[in-house]
C-alpha cells in the first residue's frame, strides 16, 4: 500500500490565524476574552456579576460589542474606557474586529 504523508501540524494550525477565520469564530472569541480584558483595564474582580448581558452587534463587517449592566456606577465606567475596551479587545485578537463597544 502507498500512504499519503499527512501535513505538518504547523500547516494545519496556520488555517486557523484571526485573519482567515470565519467571522462567526471571531465573534465566540470576542465574547470569551472580552471578560478577561475587562478585568484586566479595570482592575475589579466583581465586575461580571453586574453584567446581566452581553452580545455582539452589527453586520459582519463592523460588529459592535454590546454590554448591559444593572448599576450606573459599573455603567458610567465601563462607557468611559469602551475605547480601551474595543483597543485591548483586538489586540488580544489579534485582528482590527470590534468597531465599537455599546454599553446600556
């Protein structure tokens, strides 16, 4: 029998960069490391607990990150630093992928 060598490991990975991605994989990754970031610029660690929502937004071509919050405090914070928020977002992506950070 005459066997067909499989493809390196590295070949195979390389399908899977933030740029070739399909854009629904690169909206379950925002929405998995968007938490993690947040914590990061804000330094809190209750912070998730007022967060009732979350979801993206928008066409694929220029999705939005909406996050709801049941406390002005955790509102008017977040609304200040949504820029920083969309910024360490794609930069953890890898990618330029959020437009805008929404927070109600």
């Amino acid at each position: 029998m005459n066997w067909k060598k499989p493809p390196h490991i590295s070949e195979l990975l390389s399908d899977f960069t933030p740029e070739k991605m399909s854009p629904g994989l690169r909206r379950g990754m925002v929405l998995r490391v968007y938490k993690p970031v947040i914590k990061k610029l804000i330094g809190r660690q209750d912070f998730a607990e007022h967060i009732t929502k979350e979801y993206l937004t928008g066409e694929y071509t220029s999705p939005a990150l909406v996050i709801i919050t049941d406390q002005s405090a955790w509102k008017y914070q977040l609304h200040l630093n949504r820029n920083r928020i969309r910024d360490a977002i794609n930069e953890r992506l890898g990618i330029n992928f959020i437009k805008k950070v929404i927070i109600k």
